[in-house]
C-alpha cells in the first residue's frame, strides 16, 4: 500500500494570519456569546455537528442574515430526510446577497464583479451597476407575468448577464435553473421539461478553446421541446461580438404565431427600465433553484434547494473561505455545475468575485494563471486535473508571473493528488494556502476542505467543515476508527440539503420527500445520509477521499479507490490520463479481470518497457492485487460535462449494455469517447 501523505505539514499559517481569518473572528465571537473558549478548530466543529441548533443560530447572527420576518425555532425536526429549519423566517436570498449582511451594507461604488471571456475584454461591475441590472431585468420578467414560484431556465454561459439574471429571478421568488450552452438539446431538454419552466434566457453561441459554437438552432430544438414555455429571451453573446458590438441586441425575433414569445435580451431590459429594486419575502424553504445529478444513466435527479438554506450554508463557507473586503475570489466553472452557485454564493462576503467564460488551455495552461495576475486574484479555485496538467507540461506561474495577491488555491472535482500538492508549493508559490475540497451538487457545498486556521498536509482535505456531521461507517452501520476507510456519511441534518427532488411523488404534491429521495441518499443508512464516497479520517482531523465507493476495486477482498489507482499511473510521466475497471472475465464464472485505458502524452508508446513502469508504479503505490490485467489506450478519457471519470458506465458497456443505456451521451463533454468501448465489449462478446 502507499505510504500515503507526509507527517510534516507543508505549509502553517503564521499566528498574525490565523488572527486575522474570518474564522478566527467567528470563534471568537462564539465563544464569548456562549462563555466558553474553543481551544481550536476541532473543537469548534465538535460543537458545530453536537448542537446544532446552537451553532446555526450563531451563524445567523454573526453573519448578519436579512430577514423581514424572524424564525420561530431554528430546528423544529431533527430528522433525515424532512428536516423543517428556521420555521417562520422570511427572506430573499438576492437580497442578502445585494443589500449585505445586516450592517454591513454595499457601498455602490465598490467592486463586486470582474468578468472576462474568450469573446469579451476584462471589465468590472460594480455593487451600484450590479442592483441597476437586477432591477431592470427583474422588472422584464415581472412584465412578462413572471411570479413566485414560476420556473426560469437559462442556457447560458458564465458570464455577467447570467449572474444578474439568476439574482433577478431569486428577487421575484421565481425558481431558477440554468445550462451550459455546450450541453447538447437532448441533455437540456432532460433537465428543463422535468421542471416546466415558464421562460428561458438563451445566448446565440460561444467561444471556446479559439473556435465559435453557434448554438442559435440547438436553441430552437430545445424550446420545441418544452411545452410550458412562454417566453425566450435571446441574448446575442457570439454574434454581438462578431460584429464588434459586445452582446448589443439586434431587432426582437419575428413572433409569428409562434410559441413562445421572442424579445432580445435589451428588450427585456427595456421592459424593466426604472424599476426599482424590491426583494419578494419568501419562507426560509422556498425553492431558489434547481440543480441536477450529473445525469450519466437515466433523467438527471431535479434536485430543489431552498432560499434560506443555501443562504446559510454559503454565509457560513466564507468563512471556510476566508473572503474579506476586497478579496477577489475565482473558481473556474461553467454554468452546469454547482461550483457556478458556490461562485455566486461568495458574493455574501465583502469579497468581489471574477468570473472567465473560455477554455482553461486556451491558448496554453497559463491562461488562468495570467488571468489571476490581472486581476489580482486572492484565491483561485481550479480543478485538480488542471493543476496535474500545467505540472506535466512544465507551467512555471510562480516564475514567470507576479501572483503576490493570491493568498489560496483551492480544487475540487476530484480528490488532489500528493504530488499535485508538491508541485503547488515548489512552482508557484511556497507561502500560500492550498486547499481541497469534497462535497456534492446535492447540497451545493462541500463537506470537508480547507480551514484557515489548519496546516495543510500533503493529499489531505484539511478539516471536516462546520455544521457537517461526517463520517466514515463501515457497511453495517459502524463508525470506524481514524484511519479507516469507509463510506461517507452525514449523521445529522444540514440546512442547504435537498427540500425535495422535482416530481418525486404525486402530481401537484411537490415539497413532499419521495420514494427517489429516500433511495437516492437513505436506503443503506435509513436515516442517515450516504453520499456514495469512500472517506478515510485523519489524525490530524482531516480526511482522504478515495473515490466514489460504487466504483471501487475489490480484488480477492481488498478494496481500493479509483483516485489512488489513478494518482500512482499518473506518476508516470508519459500517462496524462487513466480510467480504471474490473469486468467479468472470459475465463471461471464469477471471476473478474481489471482493465486500465490510459491516454499517453503525444510520442509516447504503451511498449513492454512504459506497461511494466505503469504496473510497478501501481504494485508499489496500492497493492500487488490492483495491478491491471491489461492495459490498454485510447485517444481520450470520457468525462461527464462537469468533468467526472464515467467508471460505472464503461463498466456496463464492456459488459454489454448498449451505450446509449448505460450513459446519455448528452451529459458527456466527449461523446465520441465512448466508441472504443463500444468496440472493444463487440470484440469480447464475440
């Protein structure tokens, strides 16, 4: 087995840095509220997941939640799923985020967005400018018939105008859910029919990676296909930019007798002009909006998040977070994955957020390194494939840069590998705090991941995050000793849990928990919360996430994650990607051979000399019973659109499930990959 990571940390923050984190603030101030001293983070977490009720009170207090109506209780049921939170509460989650804490109002001159893209020049928005388009584009939609509770949909990029669309839509009480233009119709169509959305806000195309997608006639197909559509709100973010004019609106689109209704996104806006800002008063449990599972097999999970709740969990992660007045915070997502919520999220902070719409390798790695220098980034978010890249490829930011205002990186996605860590301290910069972090679209947050107040260990999650009861259980239901390895669960309830899943149970009966919610996260643990990770606690107190224990490896009894087979084949220099799998082989019933795909760095040769260094690599770093049965390349690996190893589905194809049941090749940011599959499960079936 590997070693695993390093006793000595690799970075402790300095005593004059953990005094002035967010977090040390909090704990503080905790702390005298409640006439006890926390002796450190530990303790403050153990008292966060004991007494909850307590704790989250606490939050909403210290972090100055806006609320015109207060709660009654803070937790009137202890239960999972059903948890009733801050009953009685009414607020509005846009206006939290655009007004402030309670006390702590915006200055309208201040920064609160830096945007850029592929198609667009670096600008800022500020608080001022950023209410001004909420209001106008609010008050379009309310023209339009949009209320409480009606469902908008949005096909867009990550840019400004969706960023003042989803806060215009929370502003109404509307429910929001959003698409990245790469999707493919067939994927969107699965998502947005499950809701019945009454509008959708469309852009005509994008750039990525320095070619243009026009996406005007996936546009049409999609809203062909949503009979509840009323109105689509057409932006042009590719053609207006073709033509030199940056999103200018040309003339509506001819109507015709045609459903829905077409305006130009400046239409809309023209519609609102001179509205004022006003915030509907929603119940803490009111739908914000909708997420989805990625979708791999079968309709995505519709996946409903309350104001309130997200309000919360997002007030409480700055400070996981540590965003202070004019930090500028980034995470490099698209508008499919939740990261874009959590993005979102940070503007609850005193910080400004910086959005980018492009490829992260376009036109080399160091595009997002060059992008945190413009703007003087304070913490860069990134996904740990990324990182894994720029070392391969011999990226220097740290050299070739001036990165002195970025005080954190943190990645998520998948879990960060050891060397990963190394190569961020040696090449770009040995005094900044790196963390990683673990969590899931299901609750729009992450479980564990980084505290300011923590040294960072090499491969390790630093902390379990405040108010997260989490653990690791073996199969029965036994919480295993630190250093264990076991399934990752969450013993008590959090606020920004699912209220429900869309269409889960009888018609017209939406808010009610279901059969499909129960099954998704309580038929092993009833309950109790089981969110599909394998999970090993630390004695630090941190954690290791292993991988997802519904792909793990069992051979002759010993069970493996994925993530550590893939860290020990990418330590081969000429391995940039892997995908592992154990299927039925051809031989005894009931026996099974491991089959690795690997994807070599251009010039390379999967000969006898580089297969035995991938397997010796693999014997020495996880276990002799782990090294594959057959290797074997492929030009790329396939990966959901937010970037997830599709292992369970190539496992079904090679056994002969039929590609278009075992994946929705619309969910995929690479549909073609799964051809080699294809073909290899016809070559073994024969």
């Amino acid at each position: 087995m590997s070693s695993g990571p390093t006793h000595q940390p690799l970075w402790t923050p300095p005593e004059t840095w953990r005094e002035q984190t967010s977090m040390a603030r909090f704990m503080r101030w905790a702390g005298e509220r409640r006439g006890r001293a926390f002796a450190g983070y530990d303790e403050l977490w153990r008292w966060s997941v004991d007494e909850l009720e307590d704790f989250w009170a606490a939050i909403w207090e210290f972090c100055g939640v806006r609320a015109s109506r207060p709660h009654e209780r803070v937790l009137g049921a202890r239960r999972m799923p059903g948890a009733r939170w801050f009953e009685g509460a009414e607020l509005n989650y846009a206006e939290n985020l655009l007004l402030g804490p309670v006390g702590r109002e915006r200055a309208s001159e201040g920064v609160a967005v830096v945007h850029c893209s592929e198609l667009r020049e670096l600008r800022e928005l500020t608080w001022g400018e950023l209410a001004d388009e909420v209001a106008a584009i609010a008050g379009g939609l309310r023209a339009l018939g949009v209320g409480p509770g009606d469902r908008v949909v949005a096909y867009m990029p990550n840019i400004a105008e969706t960023l003042v669309a989803l806060l215009a839509v929370a502003s109404i009480g509307a429910i929001w859910s959003s698409a990245a233009p790469e999707f493919g119709a067939r994927s969107v169509v699965d998502r947005f029919a499950q809701i019945e959305p009454k509008a959708m806000l469309a852009v005509d195309g994008y750039r990525h990676g320095g070619s243009d997608f026009d996406r005007t006639a996936v546009v049409d197909a999609i809203a062909a296909q949503l009979p509840t559509l009323e109105h689509l709100v057409l932006l042009p973010y590719l053609s207006g930019a073709r033509a030199g004019r940056d999103g200018e609106s040309p003339p509506d689109a001819r109507n015709g007798a045609a459903t829905p209704t077409r305006l130009s996104w400046a239409r809309l806006r023209e519609l609102g002009e001179g509205a004022p800002l006003r915030f509907e008063q929603v119940a803490f449990d009111h739908p914000l909006w909708v997420l989805y599972s990625s979708g791999t097999t079968g309709l995505p999970k519709a996946i409903v998040h309350g104001h309130g709740g997200i309000a919360l969990e997002q007030y409480k992660k700055g400070l996981h977070l540590d965003l202070r007045e004019g930090d500028r915070m980034f995470w490099f997502t698209t508008t499919g994955w939740m990261m874009w919520n959590f993005l979102v999220g940070c503007l609850l902070s005193e910080a400004a957020i910086v959005l980018y719409d492009g490829s992260p390798a376009h036109p080399d790695l160091g595009v997002l390194w060059r992008l945190a220098q413009r703007t003087r980034m304070t913490c860069m978010g990134v996904s740990p494939g990324l990182l894994a890249s720029c070392e391969k490829a011999g990226v220097e930011p740290g050299r070739d840069l001036d990165l002195s205002a970025l005080r954190a990186i943190g990645a998520t996605g998948s879990p960060l590998s050891p060397e990963s860590f190394r190569w961020v301290y040696g090449h770009v910069k040995g005094d900044l705090w790196l963390f990683s972090t673990s969590g899931g679209t299901d609750v729009c947050t992450a479980f564990v991941g980084g505290c300011p107040l923590l040294p960072v260990y090499e491969g390790e999650l630093q902390c379990r995050a405040l108010g997260c009861a989490v653990a690791a259980w073996d199969e029965h239901g036994r919480e295993l000793s630190v250093g264990e390895v076991g399934e990752l669960v969450i013993t008590e309830p959090m606020p920004s849990m699912p209220l429900f899943l869309w269409g889960d149970g009888a018609p017209g009966q939406e808010g009610r928990v279901g059969e499909r919610l129960r099954e998704s996260y309580f038929a092993m643990f009833p309950g109790v919360w089981r969110h599909g990770d394998w999970i090993r606690i630390t004695p630090h107190g941190g954690a290791v996430i292993s991988g997802r224990s519904d792909s793990t490896i069992n051979r002759q009894g010993v069970r493996m994650g994925t993530a550590e087979i893939y860290r020990a084949a990418a330590a081969v220099d000429e391995v940039l990607d892997a995908l592992v799998v154990d299927v039925p082989s051809g031989g005894r019933e009931g026996e099974l051979e491991m089959l690795m795909f690997v994807v070599l760095r251009e010039g390379a040769e999967l000969d006898e000399r580089l297969a035995g260094e991938i397997r010796r690599r693999i014997r020495e770093d996880c276990s002799p019973r782990h090294v594959p049965n057959e290797l074997i390349t492929i030009p790329e690996i396939p990966r959901t659109l937010s970037g997830k190893v599709l292992e369970v589905p190539v496992k079904r194809i090679l056994m002969g499930v039929a590609p278009e049941q075992a994946a929705s090749v619309d969910s995929l940011a690479n549909p073609r990959s799964l051809e080699p599959f294809v073909a290899l499960a016809a070559a073994r079936a024969r």
